[in-house]
C-alpha cells in the first residue's frame, strides 16, 4: 500500500505491456504499478497529477522497451522491510536476460531457507521492471506468480532475451 500524502505526484504512463500508474514522493520514485492487471492501484484524491517528476523514469522505460538500456539508474524512494530491501537489492543485481529461482535469491542474502519469504518478499516489491521482480522462477524453471499477470512477465523476459 502506498502511503497518503499530498506532495505525492502521479502519472499514468502507456507502456507497451499497458498503463503504469508512476507515483513519486518528492524525494524518488515510490511506485511502479500495473494498472490493466488483476490489482490496480486507486489514485489517492491527495496526489497532485502531473508529468514533470516523471521525464527521467518514462525516458528511461522508453529505452528500456526498445532494448537500449539494460540498468534503471533513477532515483528510488521504497520503503519495507530490512529482509523486503535485502531481496529488492538482491534482484537489482540480476543481468538483464537472466532468471534465477527464488532458492538462488534467498541464498544470495544469506538465508538459504527463505525461498517462500523471497517470493513474498518479491510481490512487494514497489517498482516492478525497475526492480527486476520478472527475473525471478521457480525451482522448476517454470514462470511463476507476477503482480502484473504471467503474460506480462513473459513479454518482459522475451523482450530482454532478444535483446542481449
């Protein structure tokens, strides 16, 4: 849930995987959400609309969709939990074009039983593509669980495999 404050501003912004709701806190993006998905996020009535905290972020998921920028480096304003940024830094450290499993995240921060608390972890994660939660699989290999729908978890792990 994203916290009410009036100097928060937002966007929606037409990707090419549908509308993303872009909200911003004053210090850094606070929010990344897809909003044709099975959870969209409601507007609150306090954010003030408006496109200018935006341009850096919509340039660069621009050139992130035609396949010419490989590492968001915008600034963040994220807010969970010690373990929840341990996990969300973890995944900023997967190359773009690679999935790993759950197990390999939880290792990675050192708590190679946390496979599940990674997953849950993974879902919270606030600024989906930015934070790369898509190169996240299951044990199997099989694609699993994505806030903004498998279809669109595919179509980011396609776009970033034919571009490497």
């Amino acid at each position: 849930m994203v916290k009410s404050s009036p100097s928060r501003s937002y966007w929606i912004w037409s990707s090419p995987v549908g509308a993303l709701l872009l909200v911003h806190d004053g210090k850094g993006l606070c929010r990344l959400q897809f909003q044709d998905g099975a959870h969209p996020l409601e507007i609150d009535d306090a954010w003030k609309k408006q496109c200018s905290p935006f341009t850096t972020v919509m340039k660069q998921l621009d050139e992130y969709f035609a396949g010419r920028l490989q590492r968001f480096t915008i600034p963040l304003s994220i807010e969970g939990t010690a373990f929840q940024r341990s996990v969300w830094r973890a995944l900023k450290t997967i190359p773009y074009g690679q999935t790993v499993s759950y197990g390999a995240i939880s290792k990675k921060i050192g708590n190679p039983n946390a496979s599940r608390a990674v997953g849950a972890a993974n879902g919270q994660n606030p600024v989906s593509i930015i934070v790369p939660c898509h190169r996240v699989i299951g044990a199997s290999g099989k694609l699993v669980g994505y806030g903004g729908g498998l279809p669109i978890k595919t179509a980011l792990l396609e776009l970033e495999q034919s571009r490497k």
